[in-house]
C-alpha cells in the first residue's frame, strides 16, 4: 500500500512542476493549493531535498524547486524515495535473497513477475504525465 507520504510527494512535486517559476516556491504555497499541513510537508520535502529530487533554499525568496524537468522525474522514483522498498515479500525487498526457501518456493516466481510489473509500471509514468488531469 502507498502511504499518505508517497502520495503527498507525487502531489508536491506535480504542484511544483505546474507553478514553475524562476525562483523557489514557498512551502506555505504548496500547502495551501494542496490542502496538506505544512507541518507534514516539512518533513516529506526534507527527505527529497536529501534524495536530489528537490532543492531548497531558506530565507526571503526561498522555497522549494525541482532539481530537474518535469519529464525526467519517473513515479517509481518519487515512490522508492519516499515509500523505501516497494517490494509485495519480505524475501524480495532485500537486494540478495537469503531466504532458506528461496530455491524450492514455488510462490517466488510469481512474486518477482508481480514485483516487475509493479516496478516497470511506476518507473514508465513520468511526472509530466500526472500534469493537467
């Protein structure tokens, strides 16, 4: 399931991508367009800034960007940031499975192919195409 953390970065990101400016854009702003509490977003926008998909900048003037264009930011992205592992098992959400049963599971399969499209899902949906719906 995605929490209300992963969406409301998907919502931060396409309100900044449909306000661009030249400048930043305050957090108050995005707030208030989104209806979400500052508060909360204070904490969902520190871990993107960390993560290289937003840049900040305090003070008079100061706000929050997008560190690239709209179009080469992917949902998976914006999700695997802000949601960690995406993965339906336990046993997948490590990079090496070291599950005792993983070479006679015969449900594995079938959670890798589940995991794939998932994944391929998400990392083919661009930001730009959540814009203007």
């Amino acid at each position: 399931m995605i929490s209300t953390k992963g969406r409301y970065a998907l919502r931060v990101m396409i309100d900044l991508a449909q306000n661009e400016t030249e400048g930043y854009t305050p957090l108050k702003d995005i707030a208030e367009r989104q209806d979400i509490s500052k508060k909360y977003l204070e904490i969902i926008v520190k871990d993107m800034v960390a993560g290289g998909l937003l840049t900040g900048a305090s003070g008079k003037g100061g706000g929050y960007r997008l560190c690239r264009k709209p179009e080469d930011y992917t949902v998976g992205e914006i999700l695997e940031l802000t949601e960690g592992s995406m993965c339906s098992v336990a046993c997948l959400a490590e990079k090496k499975n070291t599950c005792p049963r993983k070479n006679k599971c015969e449900t594995l399969p079938m959670w890798e192919e589940y995991d794939r499209m998932v994944h391929d899902f998400f990392h083919s949906k661009k930001l730009t195409d959540l814009l203007g719906r």
